[in-house]
C-alpha cells in the first residue's frame, strides 16, 4: 500500500480568528525548504507524486500550495484535518482511499502527532511532536491503529 505523509505546517504567526493566522517569513522559507526536499524524492523516484489534501486553516493551505508549485501539482482541501479533529476519523477514511499514490496530509498539531501515534503506535496518546513543516512518512499495509512503521520523519533545520 502507498505510504502516508503526515506534515505539520510551517511556522505561523499569531492572531485571531486560529482559522485565518497566516505563515510567518519564516514558515514560508520552512514551506519551500520541504517542498524542494519532497519534489528531489518525487524526482528521483523514491517516492511516487503524492495526493496532497490540506486543513481549510490558512496556514495549513499556503504550506499545501507550496508543496504543489515544487511538484506541479494541486491539492483538496478536507475539513476534517483541522488541529482537534479525531485522528480514529482521519484513519478510517485513510481505509477507503485508492491505493495508487501516496497520501500526504497538511494539518496542524495535535491533530499530526495523535494521527502518527495512533498509526505507529496504536493510540493518539503516543503521539511523536512535530516541529513547524516537519513531515512524518508511513508506510502500512493497512491504515489502522498501530499497523504502521514509521519510515522516516524530517523537519527543516535538518535540511
């Protein structure tokens, strides 16, 4: 089964409403610093080009579309991948999905560290932190709790 990308997005600043806060100078560079690192791996075949579906949050959104412009690609907005949606919900929809390219899914914390927990581990509660625009790979052959590995997990400052 394709892998799964769990991605956190870039450094975004503060405000109000939590839904409309926008990436910072500093997401933004964190957003394209990911993006180059995922089209290499696209290019370079190590990875197939991914389905990419973000939060309907802002900051969620701009880090989805810089992903998209280094891949030529575009993504889906899912309303239920927002920071306190249930990751047992997320699982369960991962279930239905074709399994002819990766997913990745560009959320928020803590909705990305109790999806991997749940995924990896077998409950939310041993959820992994995600520093801003961090991505988590899974791979899994079948998308339910504690059946995946967690084949790699990269964030910027290693780049």
């Amino acid at each position: 089964m394709p892998d799964v990308l769990i991605m956190r997005h870039g450094e975004a600043a503060p405000g109000y409403p939590d839904q409309a806060r926008r990436l910072t100078p500093r997401g933004e560079l964190e957003a394209e610093k990911m993006a180059r690192w995922l089209a290499e791996h696209v290019a370079a075949g190590e990875l197939g080009m991914p389905r990419i579906y973000a939060s309907p949050y802002a900051r969620a959104q701009q880090t989805a579309q810089r992903l998209c412009d280094a891949l030529e690609t575009s993504f889906e907005t899912l309303d239920f991948i927002t920071p306190d949606d249930s990751p047992h919900a997320i699982s369960d929809w991962l279930l239905e999905q074709p399994e002819d390219a990766p997913i990745m899914l560009v959320s928020h914390m803590p909705l990305v560290g109790d999806l991997a927990g749940l995924l990896v581990e077998g409950s939310p509660a041993q959820g992994i932190g995600f520093p801003t625009a961090a991505i988590a790979e899974l791979e899994a052959d079948v998308w339910a709790a504690g059946c995946s590995q967690l084949r790699r997990f990269t964030q910027p400052s290693q780049l």
